[in-house]
C-alpha cells in the first residue's frame, strides 16, 4: 500500500488557512497524521480569523480553509463540507458577581461592558445577532485581535468577554456562562474551497483527512 500513497515531497503547496481557535482546538486531531505521512511540510498555512481567512479564500489568497460561521457556511463562491457545531459563553471574571451563575440570558446584559475581538473573527457577527435578538446594545470597552489577551482582560473583571465554550478552560482563570437565549448561532466548523476551483490529487487527500476531525454534538453536553 505504501507505494499508492501520494509523495507530497515531489508536489507543490497546499496553500491553507487555519484560524487560531480551531487551529489550537480542533486541527491537532489530523496533525499526527500529517507529520507520520511526511505532508506538513507542504503545507503553507495562513493564520488569521476566520472572516479574514474567507476573505482570503474567495480572493485567492488561500486555495483551502478551516473556518468557524455563526451558521453553517452557505456561500455562492464556497464549497463547504460542515464538520460540526459548537455553542458559545458568555466568559466573565472569578470576580464578577455572575461568576456564581451557570447559566445568562443576554437580555440581562444590557448594561454591561464587554471586551471583543475584532472582525477578523466570526465571534462579533455572532455576538451582534445575540444582541439584536435580546433588543440591547451593550458597550464594547476594547476590540483585540488576540484570544489570549481577552480572556486576560476578562480575567480582571474589566468586561464580559463572548467566546466558543471550547476556547475556554480552567488555567484561563475565567468563568464561562451557558447562553440561555434560543438561538441558532452556533460555532460552526466547517472545511472550504473556492467554489469551481479543481483540488488537485493532494488537495483532496488532505481534505479527506480534514474530514476525519470530531467536533463534539453540543446535545452530548447535558449527558
């Protein structure tokens, strides 16, 4: 079988971008697999936001990517194989009086001050519809481009912070809050290409082993 495999050493880049979120929580899961089979080193990989990175796609930046969508991706310049969906939180500091709550309506947050990432990620298109659904506007103190740094100034109790519940963990010293509100919003993960764009052997061998990643069925949180 060994001699059927495809020498990713004798082709071209796969020209692919990765978001930070997904990169860090998801993509590790075909990592291993990539470096046994020799192919990493033929990955360009593009790192940024996943509204970035779809712009990137559809300008052809990038030929591949993994992105997050509050929806699952519907696009006219996309083809996009869904992986899966995850809910978001709502992350505040150990601090915060709400810290001792599991759960938060957004109705109950109009008054409160929220630290957010900027449009690079999908978070704020989501947290908007959130927004406009409960009818508030909450007032957005500081937009940061770094994950890190938002849950550092979450952590101090200096805002509210909206994050995909994966993204958050107990070394990051914040509390996360399920979201109460019925909505549809989800982080949706998702595999995409330019729509009439031809992948070539490679591309396809390395999308069908992006297909293989597991996000967890947020109906599995409960059991």
């Amino acid at each position: 079988m060994a001699h059927r495999e495809i020498d990713f050493s004798k082709q071209s880049q796969i020209r692919f971008g990765l978001p930070p979120i997904i990169g860090a929580l998801y993509f590790p899961q075909v990592a291993a697999a990539l470096l046994k089979r020799g192919w990493m080193e033929q990955i360009k990989i593009m790192e940024n936001g996943s509204a970035q990175l779809l712009t990137n796609l559809i300008r052809g930046d990038i030929d591949i990517a993994l992105v997050g969508s509050p929806r699952p991706l519907h696009h006219q310049g996309v083809e996009a194989i869904s992986l899966g969906a995850r809910p978001f939180n709502v992350i505040v500091s150990p601090d915060n009086p709400l810290a001792q709550r599991t759960s938060i309506s957004f109705t109950e947050l109009g008054d409160q001050q929220f630290i957010g990432l900027d449009g690079k990620f999908v978070h704020p298109e989501a947290f908007r519809a959130y927004c406009k659904a409960a009818g508030i506007t909450p007032n957005i103190v500081y937009r940061t481009p770094d994950i890190a740094w938002l849950k550092g100034i979450v952590r101090e109790n200096l805002g509210l912070g909206f994050l995909v519940q994966d993204a958050v963990n107990a070394i990051d010293g914040v509390v996360g809050l399920k979201i109460t509100d019925q909505l549809m919003d989800r982080f949706n993960v998702s595999i995409a290409y330019r729509k009439g764009y031809s992948l070539t052997p490679e591309e396809t061998a390395f999308v069908k082993l992006l297909s293989q990643m597991k996000i967890p069925d947020p109906a599995m949180l409960t059991k």
